[in-house]
C-alpha cells in the first residue's frame, strides 16, 4: 500500500481554503525536496546540481518561531524541523524569518565546501504598502550583519575578517500577485561598476541576493512554461483538496508517496488548528455565543493534539513543553 511521505501528509491534512494562512505554508515549505527545487531555480551555485545533491547539501533546521538560529545544526531527515528565527530590532519591533537555513556545498577541492545562507518569505497580500524587494534586501542586511561574530570576525589578529562573510539569499514567494506581473522571478544583487577607469582586479562583493517570485492569485499560469511557477501556482492553489494536488504535484518529480505494507498513519495538521478567515469575519460581524464556545473547544482540542504532533516528532519533548509551544502558535 502506498504511505504518504511527509510533504504528501502536510498537503492532504491543510484545508484547502487555509493553503495561504502563514502557519500551513511554513510547514509546506519545510520540505526539502519542495526547497531543493526552489533552490535549484533561484540559487545560481545550484543551477547545474542535482535536486538530490541539492537536498544533500540543505544543512540545519529550518527555524519557526524561535528568537536566534543555533549553531552546529546537522542534517534532519526529509522534512527540516525546528522554529523560525525572530530578530529584535533596535526601536523597530519583531522581524520574524519565516523559513532560516542553510546550503553547504561541495567546493573546487574536496576540502573545500561553500556555505550560503538562505531565508524563504511567502507573502499573501499583493500591495502590502512597500516593495517586496525592499523588505528582501534588508533581511539580506540582516542575515549579513548577524554573521560578524559566527562566521567572520573584525579582531585584530584574524587576518581574513571580513572575508569570511558567507553569501546570503533572501526568497520571497508572493502567493497573490496581480496578473500583470505574476509569473514572473526577480532578482535583485550587487553589481560592480567603473565610474572612472578600469583594473583587472577580482575582488569579491557577491554577497547580496534578494528573490522576489511571483504567483498569480487567479492561478493562471498561461504564458509561462516555468516549472517552478507552475509548481508552486498549483501548490498554493486553494480550489484544489489536498488530495487532487497530491496527484498534480507527483508530475514535478515530488515524492508524496512511498510503498510500505501498512496503513497510511494520520497527521496531526498544522493548518486546520488555525482559525480561517471565514471565522475571524464572522467574528467581527457578531457571531452567536454558542458558536465562539464550540470554537474556543476546538482550539483546545486542536492546541492538545498539535501537542501530540509535536511530541511524536521529538521523543525528547514534555507534554508541558509541548502544551507550551503549541499554545504559543495557536494563541
């Protein structure tokens, strides 16, 4: 009997109409094999990689929700667990990393390895009241600034410094974008420019790169024959269930099932705890006492077994820890 693998599992457990909620696509795009082919597109050292290289090389966890990303993270399976990176700003509030990793990839010499480091953004609203592109690179900023003490030092002794700046790579995948400039990729970096003369220097200022990929909302993908904007078009598609796009996504490679003699197990879902908009509407327009009690009792019981979830993923986990954690996502 064919067992779902984890992605296969996410995508059928996530109402369909709540596909663009934050929490339902973080836990999507913590897949790798989703992630490698993103990647594969959009990250130039890894255009003429394999997608299997490319999981391969997606080191440490994926990070949701947490204050810092940790160091001396390892490869974890399929799917990349761990919580998003939240960054406190001077005077300017909580900068939340919806997805953290990053790349280490095999070098011109087998000692040799390139480390990049990677943030994936979605965003669901089209004109959000700024660019797109000026909220990427200042989280390139970010990523840049918060390496000096982790990947490069200024200390006087250290005779490379800034040198061991890694490269960065901030993806923002926009789920709602206008048909006029949906289906359609930018890419925004540094760029070397002569204002007077010229030298035969090569020096290194490839560090930037903020990617902006654009989705149609009305899911019409005409014109294009990009296969990642057609994958991630019929993703984020929310008229499909989840298991028909289980069935549209097996034509991009994508391994949602796997052969075992067992019974598919059910999953916990991240996204039907999580109250739709349909609800919140209802909300502010008056609804019925009885009906907010029914809902406050099925945030109980999606927050015990979002706990559950949780716990089967880390065997070293309390259920209080867990209780906690999931309180905090669903509250």
């Amino acid at each position: 009997m064919k067992k779902l693998t984890g992605l296969g599992k996410t995508l059928i457990a996530t109402d369909p109409d709540k596909i663009r909620l934050d929490l339902a696509v973080k836990n999507i795009l913590a897949f790798k094999p989703l992630l490698a082919r993103i990647f594969k597109e959009v990250v130039s050292e890894c255009r003429d990689m394999d997608l299997e290289e490319i999981e391969a090389s997606i080191e440490g966890d994926v990070l949701i929700s947490r204050v810092y990303v940790e160091g001396g993270l390892t490869n974890a399976g399929e799917r990349i667990d761990g919580l998003s990176a939240e960054a406190y700003l001077n005077d300017e509030g909580l900068d939340k990393y919806d997805i953290r990793t990053y790349l280490r990839l095999p070098g011109s010499h087998d000692a040799e390895c390139v480390k990049l480091l990677i943030n994936v953004e979605a965003q669901n609203e089209d004109k959000p009241g700024y660019d797109i592109s000026l909220r990427a690179l200042f989280y390139c900023c970010r990523m840049i600034s918060a390496q000096q003490g982790v990947e490069f030092t200024t200390d006087s002794d250290d005779s490379i410094k800034y040198g061991n700046i890694k490269k960065v790579y901030s993806i923002w995948i926009c789920t709602d974008t206008a048909q006029k400039r949906a289906n359609s990729i930018e890419k925004y970096s540094i760029n070397r420019e002569f204002l007077v003369g010229t030298n035969l220097d090569t020096p290194r200022y490839d560090i930037l790169n903020a990617i902006v990929i654009n989705i149609s909302g009305k899911h019409d993908t005409s014109g294009t024959d990009n296969e990642l904007i057609q994958m991630l078009t019929d993703l984020f598609d929310e008229r499909m269930d989840g298991s028909a796009k289980v069935d549209k996504l097996r034509k991009y490679g994508l391994k949602l099932t796997k052969d075992v003699e067992s019974e598919v197990s059910e999953m916990c879902t991240y996204a039907t705890a999580m109250e739709n908009k349909g609800i919140e509407k209802g909300r502010s327009q008056g609804i019925s006492q009885g009906i907010l009690k029914g809902k406050q009792q099925e945030k109980t019981d999606n927050t015990k077994r979002l706990a559950e979830y949780f716990m089967s993923q880390d065997s070293n986990l309390s259920r209080k820890d867990a209780m906690e954690l999931a309180k905090g996502i669903l509250k």
